[in-house]
C-alpha cells in the first residue's frame, strides 16, 4: 500500500446506495401519511355533512316524509325518511300497541357518497325520531 488513508470508490457508492435507500423509505412514509391525513379529513367532512342533514330534519316540526338529495361540492348526499313498525323494538312483555296508536316513529336515513365514480366512498348515518300523530 502506499500509505493513503481515505475511502475507496466502492465504499463511497455503497455508503452513498444505502442512504438513498433511507431517504426513499422517508419520503415514501411522509407520502403514505399525508395520503392517510387527506382520506381522513375526507371522511370527517363527510361525517359533518351527513350530522348536520340529520339535524337539519330533526329541528323540523313535521318530518318530511320521502327523499331528498343534493350535492355539497365533491360530496352527494341523500336523505330517507320513512316510518318504522315501534313493536321491531319491543321486548316481548311489552306491549305497545296503546302507545303506538297515538305516535309514530320515524327512522332518518343519510348517505354521503364521494370519491371516483370507479370507487366511490361512502358513510350513512341514521337516526330515529317519535312524532305524535295529528
């Protein structure tokens, strides 16, 4: 040897592969978790959008019965309100029939759709609500 202290070639190229190999995998895990955060706070929309349609229904005097749609910019949604048999709920020493004479309850259907039509995401929401019949 000639007494020279120092990296060879092949040892800089190896040092240098295995950084970038450290550096890919950071990159690729920051990408993997801003794509989690983006899908995240997608969903959280679609909650709230879905909680306040349910809302907007339930502070109403009358329950409209039927369906109702619209759009909210990328979201869709759509609402149900139907009536629902009260004896589905009932154990079997109660009776309801005297109570379910002079009331109704409603069930409130709501389903939030976006994403790409190929794959579209989707979250429901259902609430339930006793009207007194007039």
């Amino acid at each position: 040897m000639n007494g020279r202290r120092g990296f060879t070639l092949l040892e800089v190229m190896i040092a240098v592969s295995i950084a970038a190999i450290g550096i890919v995998s950071l990159l690729e895990l920051f990408g993997g978790s801003m794509r989690l955060a983006r899908a995240s706070a997608e969903q959280t929309e679609a909650i709230v959008i879905a909680s306040s349609v349910i809302d907007s229904v339930l502070w109403k005097p009358e329950l409209p019965e039927g369906e109702d749609a619209a759009e909210i910019g990328p979201y869709r949604w759509t609402m149900r309100v139907e009536p629902v048999d009260p004896e589905l709920g009932a154990t079997g020493d109660e009776h309801l029939k005297e109570v379910s004479d002079s009331y109704e309850l409603y069930e409130i259907t709501v389903q939030v759709t976006w994403g790409e039509s190929a794959t579209p995401k989707t979250i429901t929401l259902r609430s339930r609500r006793v009207m007194e019949k007039f």
